[in-house]
C-alpha cells in the first residue's frame, strides 16, 4: 500500500534527509530526538497538521511535543512549580 500525502507533506518528505525522516517518525525509539526534531521543524513554519501526517504521530500527540518544548523555553522567572506565572 502507498501512502498518499497532502502536497505541503510532499513538499516536507522532499525537503528532509531520509535520516531526518526516520528521525521523526513514531517509531523512532529515541523521543527526545524526535521530539527536538519535530520542534525545530515546527519552528521553521512547518504546521503540525503535516507534522502529524508525516510523522505517523497525532496531531495532539504534535501539540503536546511543542507545547511542552516552549514551556520549557520560558525563563525560569515567568514559571513557579512548572506552571507559567500569568
């Protein structure tokens, strides 16, 4: 079975390495790779609906990887006991 992708997937699986493709797939053993991966892509305009498509991941399963990667990000000062200070 051949897998069909939406273009703008197309034009990511085009873009990456086979290595970065494999890198970010679900199957991939090492997360936090994957998951810094996934973020780096997410921060160069990639949207996470194709993250999702390319990756095998959900699309809440993305979300999470990069809500979690920017919550870390934030100074030290704006969290207290690993909530953000509004």
């Amino acid at each position: 079975m051949i897998a069909q992708f939406s273009p703008k997937a197309q034009r990511l699986l085009e873009a990456l390495t086979d290595g970065e493709i494999l890198q970010i797939q679900k199957e991939n053993p090492f997360r936090r790779e994957r998951n810094d991966k996934i973020c780096e892509l997410h921060g160069r305009g990639v949207s996470q609906a194709t993250l999702a498509e390319v990756s095998g991941l959900s699309s809440t399963t993305i979300w999470n990887i990069v809500a979690k990667k920017e919550l870390l990000r934030l100074e030290p000062s704006t969290r207290r006991n690993g909530n953000v200070i509004s």
